[in-house]
C-alpha cells in the first residue's frame, strides 16, 4: 500500500516536539512538504503557505498544527482541495465552523480527524474498557499545573478564544467524555478570570448524567511544585479508578495496571492512517462543548491579575 | 384520529399568553392537566409536580414552559416514562444535555420538539423560500429592546444561564440559522457585561461563512423608544431582504411582501402534531451553539452597573 503524502501547516513548538518524529516513526504516512512562517523540517519541500503548499506538491492529507483562530479556513481549504485533514486540539475557535468542516468533508469524501491526544494516553482505553458497563457515582477531576512553566510568554491563551486554564482542562475533560460510560453535563461552575485577562485562571465545575452522576473538576494554572493531571472514579459495585500524570498511570482497587512512556501522537496518525484507509472520519466535538457549556453557564468571579513576570506583580 | 393528551409544565406568563390559548385553537391536540407551583388552568386536572402529573393523568405529551436551568430533569422523566415532548427555547441551559435528550427520545421511540417560535413567526419561511439557492454576501441583525420593558424585576436573566441579552437575540439566531442558505459562524464579538451582573446587556458579533458572507449582530438591551427586531440581506444578484417586527413583516427589494399579526404559538403547536403523527423529532441546536461560541470565543468589556430601578443608579 502506497504511503499517504503529508503536508504540515504550522512549524511551532508542538509540530517539532511531538508531530514530526511521529510522524517519521508511523509506517503508512510520510512527510512530504511544509508550510509555515517560521520555520521547515530537514528533507522535505517548505512553503510560506497552504495555498503555495497545495499548489507545488503533490499531497493525500495535510496536518494542522496553527491556532484554532486560524484553523477553519485553513481545514476548509484542504478538504475542498480533496486532502484529508488532521486537526491539533481544539479543532477549531467555536462548534459552529466544526459543524461545517465535517459537512465539507462529507461532501468530497475525505477524512477528518479532530485529535484529543490526551485520548491516546497509554491509560484511556484500559480505564475505558474497566468503567463500561460499569454505574460511577462519584468522580473527580483534578488538573493543576504552573502556567508560567507551559506557556511562558503565551498572551494568547489569555485572548477571547485562547481558552485559559480550559487550553489544559479540555484534556481532563476529553478523556473523561471517553471513559465514562454516559455522557453527562455541566450544571453549574466558578471561573476565576485575573481582572487584567479575558480568559479563566482557574475554573470549578459540577456535571452529572442522567443516573445522578457527582463529577467534579477542579481545573487549576497556579498550581506550585509537583503538577496534577488526576481523575478518579467510584462505581456502584465499590470499585475505584485513579488515572494520573494525564493519562499515562492507572490504578484499578489499589493495582497499578498501566504505567507507561508517552506515545501519544504515535497512536495519533497510526489512527489517522487508519481512518483514511478505511474512508472514514472521526469527530468529537464533546470536550470542546463542554468548554462552551462552562463559558455560558459558569459563574464569572475576578481575581488578582495575571502577570507572566511574577515580580511584575 | 384521537387528539394528544398533552400535560404543560410551569403555568407562567408565556404559558398563559400563548401556549394555553394555542393549544385550545389548535386541532388534534388537547390540554388535558398542569403541573406548576403557582397556578393552574381552568377545567383541567391541576398538579403540583411533573412526576405527580405523570402518576395521576393518562398522558401522551408533555410541554415542557419551565425555566431552562431544570428543563433536562423533566425532560428525561417525560420521556422515559415514554411521552412525547416540546420544549420552550432555549433547549437547554447546556448544549450537553439536550445531546443527551435526544439520546433519550430516540431509545424511547417518541418525539422530541425543541421549540424556537421566532422561526414561526410569518415572514420567515417566505424568507427562507427567497433566500435559498442565492448568495448572501453582507447580513446585518439588530435587535435592539428595553429590559425594563420585558423583563421588569427579573433577576435570574442576569444570573449565569439566564443568557441576559441573548435570550432574545437568540430569536434573531434561530431565524438566521433558519434563513440564511449556508450555516455561519462566529469570528469575533465584544460583550458587554454590567460590573453588578453576570449576564451581558448588549453584544456586537460578527460572522462569516464558507463563501465569505459578512453577518454583523447587534444585541441592546438598553433601547428606548421604538424597539428594533430587524435582520436584513444583501445578495449577490443585487436582491435585498429587510425581515423586521421580529419577523412578522417582510421587504423584499423595496416590496412589502408579508405582513401579519402573530401566530407563532399556534403554528408551534400544528408542528407539534404533525411531528407526532410522524413519528419524527426536530431539535436544531444551532441558535445556543451561536450564543455558547459568543461567550466562549467573545471578549468581555464591563459596562456601567444595571440596576432595575432607574433612579437607584
């Protein structure tokens, strides 16, 4: 079977960390081009833009890794060209321009993948498998880390549309939304908003299902010291599930079952050229709709403002 | 064929200006029980509770006029216990459980209506009708009203998921949702929110779509004098469309091609029926995704504090 012909948009920090050395790793798929304002990759064609990129070489599929401000009409352009699409989370600045890529893809026939790569953390699928079938009465969210540490300098994750402390939760909450065998729902939240930034430092959230599920997330961007990416479960038979360190460790009734290295975006295009094999697409738009469902019916409260330079404060 | 025996929930204001009068003027449907806590309606079994309706009336429908924040508790008991339901707008305080309602009608067989009454107002199927197949290149939506006069001393509007002005923008939504011929969305938009409220009390949005249309909407709730309810269209063979009333009048290049006194409600409830009959649902979410993408990806700007009393400011 031939390979498909990637195309990357968008050489930052991700596309370099986690995209191109999986991408080199994955049999099925190669690199053949770039387009980005900044920078290429070793070996292969490098454009300023998607239009150039499109128009100068020869491509199956094409991987956006741009921020999700810019990401519709960039997926847009791709699926009318007929390429198949990988979208970076979120997949895109609202539901409604997501709503309207899968209708484009659904009409030339391409995939469209919308990654959540906390989903292909090495414990999502086992915790899935344990929890299915299974009733959670209780669950927690904790998910506290140091903002100046992932995002120095980033002003804009604080912008209308960066998200704020939700840039991280949305992980939290697309694993939950795999894991838990029924959807649940927002039903009330605090947003912690610094009085100087648009977007939430801190968030408190309560969501339940139709079986009066108690889920709680306590997103957190202050956090000191060791960083927390933690969710717990309690079923109606007694057991108990502890995913930790975002996926990667998972405790079931006190017994580690999974401990593993990151391969996150491994499995990541392994499923992409999976799906285009299999001409199909895979789009959940959950983890970012419950991120609206927050900014909607959540509580807004001011706190202290934001400075990136502590001393600034 | 029998008429639906239909049980309505939350006897207040709209339930008495329109659906209790639509209901009785509408065939094949008939009001045959309430539940609410303050009031009933002549010559019908009178219940204090959704759940003591259900135990003391045979019932075929229920419709749901309750505040949106406890909407999808009943909703779910209605339909579990097998009855088909409407629901006044909005849908639901979060996009998440009305997924989860239409997961529920669809294992239960019966229908689900989710109601947006702007949409039947009269001007808007000619509109629609007149809009399909063309291109819209520049939209503009004003909706411009006084608090005061429509919300007198209602605090929870303020309150988070009360929508504040967007509850009714979101009429204007759920026309231009309806209308226009390609889904739109959200690329940027300001709110502005009172410093003594949750809630925004005026918003300006601006919206795009695949083939670059210009939509503005402009949302006052601070307007004197004449209240604005106006979507207007330009189109790319030269057309112009100016809906206005809220949709019961309507202007097509210069011609007064509908005008008409409101039947709404009763046009809701012959849908209803119809649906019923059909065995069919209707539930198009896409007026509250508009209003979640707006609080999500918007920018919040403080405005002076709203107060209900004038003269206490």
């Amino acid at each position: 079977m031939t390979s498909i012909r990637l195309g990357l948009v968008g050489v930052g920090k991700i596309a370099r960390d986690q995209h191109l050395p999986s991408i080199a790793a994955t049999a099925g798929i190669e690199l053949v081009a770039t387009a980005s304002r900044s920078a290429g990759a070793d070996g292969v064609a490098s454009y300023r833009s998607l239009g150039e990129m499109l128009a100068g070489t020869e491509l199956d599929a094409v991987a956006l890794c741009t921020p999700p401000q810019v990401r519709h009409g960039m997926a847009l352009e791709a699926l009318e060209a007929g390429k198949h699409v990988l979208l970076e989370k979120p997949p895109g600045a609202t539901l409604s321009e997501i709503d309207d890529l899968v209708a484009a893809s659904g009409k030339t026939g391409v995939t469209l993948f919308a990654t959540w790569h906390s989903r292909f953390s090495a414990a999502t699928e086992p915790a899935r498998r344990w929890l299915e079938g299974r009733t959670v009465e209780r669950a927690e969210i904790v998910w506290k880390e140091d903002v100046r540490r992932w995002h120095p300098g980033q002003d804009w994750i604080w912008e209308p549309g960066g998200l704020g402390v939700f840039d991280p939760g949305i992980n939290a909450l697309s694993i939950a939304t795999r894991i838990l065998p029924e959807p649940f729902f927002l039903t009330g939240g605090e947003l912690d908003t610094p009085e100087n930034r648009q977007a939430p430092i801190a968030a408190r959230l309560a969501f339940t299902d139709r079986n009066g599920l108690d889920l709680t997330a306590d997103f957190d961007w202050r956090q000191k010291g060791p960083q927390t990416w933690d969710i717990t479960a309690e079923t109606s038979d007694g057991g108990r599930l502890h995913l930790s360190e975002g996926g990667k460790r998972l405790v079931i009734d006190g017994e580690t079952v999974v401990t593993s290295e990151d391969a996150e975006y491994r499995d990541i295009y392994e499923h992409f050229v999976r799906l285009v094999r299999e001409h199909r697409s895979d789009v959940d738009v959950s983890p970012l709709r419950h991120v609206a469902d927050a900014f909607m019916l959540g509580r807004r409260c001011r706190t202290e403002p934001f400075h990136d330079d502590e001393n600034a404060a």
